[in-house]
C-alpha cells in the first residue's frame, strides 16, 4: 500500500501541473527495470527449477532481466512474508507451492492473509510426486508399505522436506486415510531428505518426480505409488494412488506466481499474460516436459477459483492432523 499511495500523490500533483497520471505511464511502461522472483525455498529444488525455465523465457519476450532470488528460512515464511510486504508496482514477484495458502494455520505469526496479501497471476504447474522407500524394506506395494507401519506405529520415519509444503500435506493426508503413524522428521527441503532416504536413513518419502526420476532409474529407491490422475509414462508399471487402493488421498499439488494483491490490474493482466505466453513456449514445454512437471495456461478467475479450493481443502487436512500452530 505505501508505494500506491505514495503514487498517488506523485499523480495527484503531476496531473495539477501537467494533466498528467505518472502511474499510468509507469504501467504503460512496465517492465522498466529488473524484475526479482523470489524463490522461499533453497537453491536447487523443484521450485527453483520452475522459475528459472518459466522466467527465463518471459524475460527474452519482455527483453528484460528476471532474477531469481533463492530466500529460504522457516519453512517458506521468510521469503513469502517479505513478498507480501513488497512495493505493489510488479516488480517483486513470488514463486511457491501450497504453503501460501496453508501456512498461516500452522504459524501464528507467519505474516499475511493466505487469501488476502496475494494475487494468483499465473503458472499452474501440477508437482506429480512419487512415494518412494528404501529398495531394502520389504513392501513392493504402498498396501505392503501401510501393513508394515500398522504393525510398527511410529517405529517408521518420514522424511518431511517442511511443514505445511506441498509434500508434507499430501503425505498427511495417506497417513489419514491409511490410518497409519510415522515418525516425522523435518528437513530443509526435498535434497537433503533424499539423500537420508538413498543411504537408508529414511523408511518412507513422497519427492516430487522430477528429483526422484532418476535415482528410481538408477535402483537406489523404490517407487510404491504415483500422485497423479493417470500413469506416467516413465514409469508405468508404478500406479496411481487410486490404483494402489486410497483414492481419498490422491492429491496434486500446484505452484503459482502470486504477487502483492494492491498491484495495478494492468500489471496484472501483463504479467499473466506473458507467463501463458511462456507455458506455451516449445522450450519451455521441453525443459518441463524432461523434469515431469506439466504447465497449463490459466485465466486470473481459474488461479483464483483454485486458490480458494485448495485453501478450504489444505486447512481441513492441517485440523484433522492435529498440528497445533506454533
């Protein structure tokens, strides 16, 4: 809000002067200068890989520099808190998963209103993730899997890459339907839990496909079941969750690009405009196609209609886990 009133009184008196609306040529103008997209996990992760093939290209068509800014720190609240506090004017943006939405039930003070500090303004990018264990645990199947953790509750471990991020809820909610307990171990994102689960550490992991592809390749872990609708085609003798027996925890998730909700409509409209542009790029579809992330073009009313879905849908998982707010 500081920066739009501050605009207003620039307007205010250049249009007493002149007749002249200094905040309509600066949005006429937009992008002038550098654009930041912050990134509120560490280097390296899903989210990271995300920005840097969208923006990249939306850069090139804009000829202008997106930089993308890796701010990590309590579980995402760092980097989207400082986002939401942002000047309004397009040129902070942020990049994350569910955890915008579902945070603020977790943490009393995380610093915004999950459906009030931000606009959705484009890339719908659906994470298909893959539960994976250790290929020493004697479970082929996610049914094995949950036979084994009924007979051994709490005795088993989940490798959690941040409370409230897009893995941690949808294993919550398998552990719900399942009816099963595990012991929680938290980790600074998706690498570092990796790693303990390929050198045994850890018993049982979700990883977003595109880090997991390979080592399931390479035979040092197992996939049990896949998080998406349908099969994919690199693995398609792992099924779907559905398949494996618990369609009541077949979850999706998404990222989106959000920034401040006071931004200009029109800087809006252009940013959502040129991220579509961009999904639709053959290289852009190329580098998500390798990665397993599928892009999809959305209007603002679809980013907006999905934000408040899956806010009522995150919340209720968080109040049936029992987590209380720290």
């Amino acid at each position: 809000m500081r920066g739009m009133r501050a605009c207003g009184h620039a307007a205010t008196l250049a249009i007493m002067l002149v007749g002249i609306d200094p905040c309509a040529r600066a949005q006429s103008n937009y992008p002038s200068r550098p654009i930041h997209i912050v990134v509120p996990y560490p280097a390296g992760g899903i989210v990271d890989i995300i920005a840097r093939a969208l923006t990249e290209q939306v850069g090139r068509d804009w000829k202008q520099a997106i930089v993308v800014e890796a701010r990590p720190g309590a579980n995402s609240n760092i980097g989207t808190a400082a986002v939401g506090r942002s000047e309004p004017d397009g040129y902070t943006w942020l990049i994350t998963g569910p955890a915008v939405l579902v945070n603020p039930t977790l943490y009393k003070d995380a610093g915004w209103d999950p459906m009030q500090s931000f606009k959705c303004v484009g890339l719908a990018i659906w994470n298909q993730s893959v539960a994976v264990v250790h290929p020493s645990l004697p479970a082929n199947t996610l049914r094995e899997f949950v036979e084994i953790a009924r007979s051994k509750p709490g005795q088993l471990n989940f490798g959690n890459p941040g409370t409230g991020s897009s893995i941690d809820l949808t294993a919550q909610k398998l552990f719900q339907v399942a009816g099963i307990k595990l012991a929680n171990i938290g980790y600074k994102g998706q690498p570092p839990a990796l790693i303990d689960l390929m050198t045994n550490l850890m018993h049982f992991e979700i990883v977003s496909l595109a880090l997991a592809l390979p080592h399931i390749k390479q035979g040092t872990i197992k996939p049990l079941a896949v998080f998406t609708e349908k099969r994919i085609a690199d693995l398609p003798d792992v099924p779907t969750i559905a398949e494996a027996g618990y369609p009541g925890a077949s979850y999706v998730s998404w990222y989106g690009i959000y920034v401040p909700a006071a931004t200009p409509d029109a800087i809006v409209e252009k940013i959502h405009d040129g991220i579509n542009k961009a999904l639709l790029n053959p290289d852009v579809q190329r580098q998500l196609a390798i990665a397993d992330i599928p892009g999809k073009p959305m209007t603002l009313n679809e980013l907006a209609s999905l934000m408040k879905a899956d806010y009522e849908k995150l919340t209720s998982v968080v109040k049936a886990s029992g987590i209380t707010p720290q």
